[in-house]
C-alpha cells in the first residue's frame, strides 16, 4: 500500500509547518493580549476596591472631625462631661471647704437680718419659726417690757395692768398658734386681727414706761 502512496511534495510540507508556525504565533499573540485585558480588569477593579476604601475611610475621618466639633461645642456631651468631672476631682477637694464657709456666712448675715427683724437674738430665731414668728416675737418682747413695769414701783393700778395685759398677750399668742394651721387667707386674716389688738397693748405698755 506504501508503494500506491504519494508522498507530499517539499514546498507542500514547508507551507504547512509554516502555517502550523504562524498559527502557533497568532495563538500565543491572542493568549497574551487576553492575559493583559485580564490583568488590567483585575487592576481596575482592584482601584475600585482602593478608591471605596479611601472614600470610606475619608467619610469617617470627616464624621469624627464633625463629631469632635460638635463635642466641644456641647457643654453637656460626653467628651465635655468626662473632662468636667476630672476638673471637679481636683477641684472639690479644695473648694468644698470654702463653699462651706461662704454658706455659713451668709446663713448668718440672714439670721442676723431676721433675728433684728423680729428684735430677737440670733440664738432665739427657733423659738420663732412659721407664719406667726414675728407677731410671736413681739409678744415676746411685749411680756418682757411687762416684766420691767412689774418689778418698778407701781402701785395697785400698775400690777392689774400686768395681770390684764399678759393675760391678753397670752391669748393673742395662743390664737398665733392656732392661726398657723388655717388656710393662707384665713390665717393672714386672724394675723391682721392679732397685730391690731398687740399694737393696742404695746401702746399701753410703752405709755406705762413713759415712752410714748
């Protein structure tokens, strides 16, 4: 059968190798040009990746600078609140003392203040709490011009106005007392009453000492 078959002529074989070769080239051509539209589509993707990652990292930079913005801003946030409990750490220790010191001292210039008012002591002033404390106060203080008129030299005349007039006084303070549990109408209209009728004894009293 090998001896019926032609064999291929040489320019026939050269052509084919030839076409086989520039097929191989044009094959190798086409693998590296799609190896390089591969890796430029992994590289633009991989720059998407960066560049969201970028962006993500910038918005979060820029949210915290606005945060910490608005933190010292905000006298009350928690950033300020932390530093002012530091601050107050330090400072209480010291200026606790001094605060007590200045209340104590204006606690004083007020009882003070009230204790003239009622023409009272200092030492006095819980004797005469509540609604009634000034007309008690002034009770109190009638009873002791009473007591200089009973230990002078009065006569009969004068130790019957003693006893009248403490008798009355006793009265007008037991109606304060009563009068400090009434609703606040009905209360400052008893403490009218009271301190037209004590105005009537002081004036008896003071006319007895020779004040008036």
């Amino acid at each position: 059968m090998g001896l019926f078959t032609k064999r291929k002529r040489r320019p026939s074989r050269r052509a084919e190798a030839k076409a086989l070769k520039h097929k191989a080239a044009m094959e190798a051509k086409l693998g590296a040009k799609n190896e390089r539209k591969r890796l430029r589509s992994e590289a633009r993707a991989q720059n998407k990746v960066a560049k969201a990652q970028i962006s993500a990292l910038q918005a979060e930079e820029k949210a915290a600078l606005k945060a910490a913005a608005r933190a010292e801003r905000d006298p009350f946030s928690p950033g300020q609140v932390k530093k002012y409990l530091g601050v107050a750490r330090v400072l209480v220790p010291v200026l606790a003392p001094l605060a007590y010191r200045g209340a104590t001292y204006v606690r004083g210039q007020l009882d003070a203040r009230r204790a003239k008012q009622l023409g009272v002591g200092v030492n006095q002033l819980g004797d005469y709490a509540g609604h009634g404390g000034r007309l008690q106060a002034r009770i109190a203080n009638t009873e002791a011009a009473l007591d200089k008129i009973a230990n002078g030299n009065g006569g009969k005349d004068t130790q019957q106005f003693v006893t009248g007039a403490r008798s009355r006084l006793e009265a007008l303070d037991s109606a304060v007392r009563t009068a400090d549990q009434m609703p606040t109408a009905r209360r400052r209209s008893v403490h009218a009453s009271i301190a037209t009728e004590l105005s009537k004894i002081e004036a008896d009293v003071l006319a007895r000492l020779g004040v008036a």
